[in-house]
C-alpha cells in the first residue's frame, strides 16, 4: 500500500469508530433523513469486515447490532431495516416496500459472529430469532420453488427497478444458508442448502441449461447474452442489466464460479464507461425509456435517480469493495487495485466536499447523497483487504 492509501484506510477506520453507539453501528453520524438510526446491512457489513481482519471493537459493535435489531423483529420473523434511537423510536421494516435483504444480512452477520466467537451463550441466545428467519425466507418463496420474491424497492436498492427473483437477494439468501447449516445444523440441513444454491446459480447463469426458470423468455433474449450474471428474473422475463452487488455476492458465496466474464466487464467499465467507474447498476435509465415511469414515482424524502446517479447508473463504494472482494476470491488482484487505487484517487481528489460519500455520479464522478457513509468507509476498507489478501483466504471465510 502506499502511504496516500494508508491514509485513507486509517481515515475509514476512524470514521466507523465515529459510527458506534451503545446500540450498535449506525448508517451515518449525520443527522439526515434516517441515517442515523442503526441499519441492518450497513451495520452488519462493517461488522463482516470486522471479523474478516479481526478488529474486536468492530466485532463487538456487530454483536451490539445483531442483538438490537433481534429484539425489534417482527412478529412474523422479519429483521428491521432500520432501527432509530433516543426521540426517534422508529422501527422500520421499509417504507414503500418491505426490505428482504435486512433479514438476509441478520442471518450472515449472526452466522459469521458465531462461527468467529464460538460463543455458546451467543447462539443460544439468538437462535429462536434464525428458526423464525428460516421459516419466513421459505414463505417468500411464494411458489416453494427455492427461489426468493422480492417486490420492487424490497432490498437495498430501495428506489430502483429491480424485482422478482434477484441476484442479489437470492445470491445472498445462498450464502445465509450455507453460513447458518454450519452454526445451527438443527435448523437446516446442507442438503436442502445445496438443493437452493444449485437453483439459484442454474437460474442467474448465462448458460443454458435444464433448470432454466422462464424457458421462453430466456429463449426469446437478444443475442448476444452478456457476460455476467443476470440481474433478475420473474413471470415478465429476465432482466439483463448489470447488478454490481448480486455479481459480486454471486461470487463470493458460488452461486458463480466463472470470475471471467464479470471481470471482463468490471474491465470494460474502467475503460469506456462515461467516468470509468463501475456502476451500481447498468444501463442507464433515461426519461422517456421503458422503465422511466417506473422509477419516476418511487422515492421517499426527494427524487435521487436522476440518469447517472444514485442506484441510476452511480457508483457506489460500498458496491466497489464487495465486488473487489469477490473478484480477489477468484485471483483478480490486478482489478482490486485498480478499484482501491481509483477511489482513493476520488476522495483525496474531492476533500472540499465531505469523504466518503454515497455514491458518485456516473458521468462527471462528483460524489453525491450523504457523506460520510458507514457504507462507504467499509466499501474502501473491502477492496484494500481484497487487494491483500490470498483467494483461498476469502474463500474459507465466505464459504
């Protein structure tokens, strides 16, 4: 590393610190919108990094999280996705939709910690909050298919287009049940795991093969396909745009075990995208396009999705550093320097305006919504621990 990235490592470390309350991590030590509350994936994916290099306030920052947020489950076994503190007693299960990926999050970050601390007392404590996760994620099945239903604005891309059966909650939803089969066998056998992850990678794979979800629509794409698995899929047919979380946990939890072709296109993006960042999602949604009406009407708080920002074609950090990690887990190191290089080159670039931003935008890289972010900070974080470390290192962690 060099010095300037040390720098800036230090600096996200520091500015997680800043994140910690008595309750857990919050999304943000800004008072904007409901940042300031503590957050089911931007808490637990600071604590993931947290066990992944072993930073012991981190790890019990996650326990706080995971703990808050058990007690505030619904009563159908739903995780918060957000929780509010002090005056703001608020427990958010989602505003205009419900989030599937909270619950998602709580069962990785509960699986990893207790794998991590071997605490007896700690897996006890939290297991009859997994027995209700295990029993809901079946019911959002719908069809009892082994396929998760997320409905539109029902994961952290809480303002985009994406629903159905996503990458990225079913790829996720893969790796909760490989995590929580090895802590509480008692609550899901690995063959019903296996069963899952076998339909998940068949359905979001390229490649054509005998469990294809939607045979008609998938026959019916235009040629040729892209390189990188597909953002979701549902009765309307398959949505080919490119989803730089779902791609990256695909490879992270082997729902996809062909790195190639995602690193060819994180390559493409760093070379002809408008400002050779990879974006959160790809292409494009412009006004007057298909989907426009779609995304017009779907915001809280203030319309974010202009063409080239927020979930619109930004790039978001925190997508950045899971991406890095799981190309690193199948030997692209060159790519994660490159990823840690660029957004260092980002933040020292835009001092003036607040570091670690949420996002940048897709044409100019001007960094855009709240800063700083937990998200972000931990997005950095990822990539300089996945341009150091050994594949098999992640691997053992993530699977």
């Amino acid at each position: 590393m060099n010095h300037q990235t040390n720098i800036w490592i230090a600096r996200a470390s520091l500015g997680l610190a800043r994140a910690f309350v008595p309750e857990g991590i919050l999304a943000s030590e800004q008072a904007v919108d409901n940042y300031q509350r503590v957050w089911a994936r931007d808490g637990i994916m600071a604590g993931v990094y947290g066990l992944l290099v072993g930073d012991h306030a981190l790890v019990e920052q996650l326990r706080l999280t995971l703990l808050t947020l058990a007690r505030k489950q619904a009563p159908n076994g739903q995780i918060p996705s957000s929780v509010g503190l002090g005056n703001d007693s608020v427990v958010s299960y989602g505003t205009l939709a419900g989030r599937v990926d909270a619950s998602l999050w709580w069962l990785i970050g509960a699986a990893l910690l207790s794998r991590q601390l071997k605490d007896a007392h700690f897996a006890s404590q939290v297991a009859p909050t997994v027995s209700k996760l295990l029993a809901l994620l079946k019911a959002w099945e719908f069809n009892q298919a082994d396929l998760l239903y997320t409905p539109l604005g029902g994961n952290w891309a809480d303002e985009y287009v994406t629903h159905g059966h996503t990458l990225y909650d079913n790829a996720l939803r893969v790796g909760a049940m490989q995590l929580v089969s090895a802590a509480w066998p008692e609550y899901l056998s690995k063959a019903e795991t296996k069963r899952v992850t076998k339909k998940v990678a068949a359905t979001f794979s390229i490649q054509d093969n005998d469990h294809r979800y939607h045979r008609e629509a998938f026959e019916r794409l235009p040629k040729p396909l892209p390189s990188y698995c597909f953002a979701a899929c549902g009765p309307q047919g398959y949505d080919v745009r490119w989803d730089a979380m779902g791609n990256a946990f695909a490879l992270l939890f082997g729902v996809n075990e062909d790195a190639a072709g995602i690193a060819q296109q994180v390559e493409w993006f760093l070379a002809e995208h408008p400002a050779q960042l990879v974006p959160a999602f790809w292409p494009v949604i412009e006004p007057g396009s298909a989907d426009w009406p779609l995304l017009a009407d779907q915001f809280t708080h203030r319309f974010k999705n202009h063409p080239h920002h927020f979930h619109n074609g930004g790039s978001w950090p925190i997508a950045t550093g899971w991406l890095a990690l799981g190309l690193a887990m199948h030997g692209y190191h060159t790519i994660a320097q490159k990823l840690l290089d660029q957004h260092c080159n980002l933040l020292q670039k835009n001092l003036a305006s607040g570091v670690f931003a949420e996002y940048y935008a897709g044409n100019t890289a001007e960094p855009g919504g709240v800063a700083p972010l937990t998200y972000s900070a931990t997005g950095l974080l990822l990539m300089a621990f996945a341009v150091e470390s050994k594949p098999e290192t992640i691997k053992a962690f993530f699977q």
